[in-house]
C-alpha cells in the first residue's frame, strides 16, 4: 500500500474508534486547568485605566469666544482640559481654572474666573467676574484688573461624590464680558465676547488656595 493510503487508512481507523469531535492530546500536553465551583477568573495583568480630564463624570467642557491680541474660538471637550476650582483666597466667591491643549504654536492657555458672590453649592445670576488669561510659556498675561467687566449670566452647582472630607461640585456657568483684558503694561487687548464652562470646584480639606 502506498505512503500515503496508509496514513488515510490510519486515520479514518483512528476516527471510528473516537467519540464525534474528540482529537487525541499530545503526549507533552500539559494537564487541562480545572476551575474551582463558583470561583472567578483570574483578575488582568493591567489594572482599569484611570479616569482623565477635567470632571471623572466626563462632562467638563469650556468655549470662549477670543478676540484682539489673540483670535481664538475654544471649544475645550473634558478629555482636553485640566480644571480646578474652590473658594477665592478671600472668600469673597468661586475661582475657576481651566488649562486647554497645546495650540497650535505649542503653547496652552489658561482661564481663570474669580466669580464674586458665588457661594458652595448655590445658583446665582448676573455676578460680577473677574477674569484672567495666561499664556504658558510665553510670559503672556491678560486680566480685566477687577470684577466689573465681566458677568456670569447663571450658575448652577451639582454636589457630586468624592472621597474623605472635600466637597466636590460640578459647577457651570454661562456669561460675557464688555471690556478688554490687557496685559500688565497696557500694550496688548483682549475680548472674551462669550464663555460658558462646566468644571470641578472642591470645598473643604482638599479645596484649593
């Protein structure tokens, strides 16, 4: 019989003593790992990746409308900015920072809002704001040197859970100004038109100063 009727021969000999699917184990296989009832697998290598952004509910966000000196239409999405917020250092309200990507020189900008009267977790309307733009890296800085040229038109705050002591709020905020910004020396203007934001405040131990 030739080679290779005989390997077929063996074969079809072999399937008709096997149970229907059942292939014969390697000699070196290793032994099959057998479960415990009512146990679970083997947790992964890496751990779950850590929430990033600005809120761990992924609904931060900010847009401003920019003109002068600098002409920019933001729309920051949560993934793309770093926030913090808290009580001003005086108490007198809310401060907000949000930190944007790189642009598209390879710098980032800065937005920081001092809300006056703005309290821990309440609404408000048309509260004075002072506002101030920084360009990282540059050693650029715009503010409006007081709280009377810009106005929150409403804020709201949504107490969300953190861990320990703080006190953590989604905040968000819609207004305009109807001043510049300029720099330290006067030479360079700005106008933030619109904004709108959704951040992260923290009230208590862990609230920023």
């Amino acid at each position: 019989m030739p080679r290779f009727a005989q390997v077929v021969a063996g074969a079809l000999s072999l399937a008709a003593v096997l149970p229907c699917g059942a292939l014969p184990a390697p000699a070196n296989a290793a032994p099959p790992i057998v479960m415990p009832p009512g146990s679970a697998p083997p947790p992964p290598n890496a751990p779950p990746p850590t929430p990033a952004g600005c809120l761990p509910t992924g609904n931060g966000y900010l847009r401003a409308r920019i003109r002068g000196a600098l002409n920019l239409d933001i729309d920051w999405r949560n993934a793309e900015l770093e926030c913090d917020g808290g009580p001003r250092p005086d108490g007198s309200g809310i401060r907000m920072s949000f930190l944007g990507p790189k642009l598209a020189n390879g710098r980032r900008l800065r937005m920081v809002f001092g809300v006056s009267a703005a309290r821990e977790g309440r609404s408000g309307r048309a509260l004075p704001t002072n506002l101030t733009v920084i360009v990282e890296g540059a050693q650029r800085l715009y503010t409006t040197r007081g709280d009377e040229h810009c106005t929150v038109d409403t804020l709201s705050q949504q107490r969300l859970r953190a861990p320990g002591a703080a006190r953590r709020y989604r905040v968000v905020a819609r207004g305009f100004c109807v001043a510049p910004a300029t720099t330290l020396n006067n030479a360079e203007h700005i106008l933030i038109s619109s904004f709108d934001f959704a951040g992260n405040a923290v009230f208590g131990d862990d609230a920023i100063r």
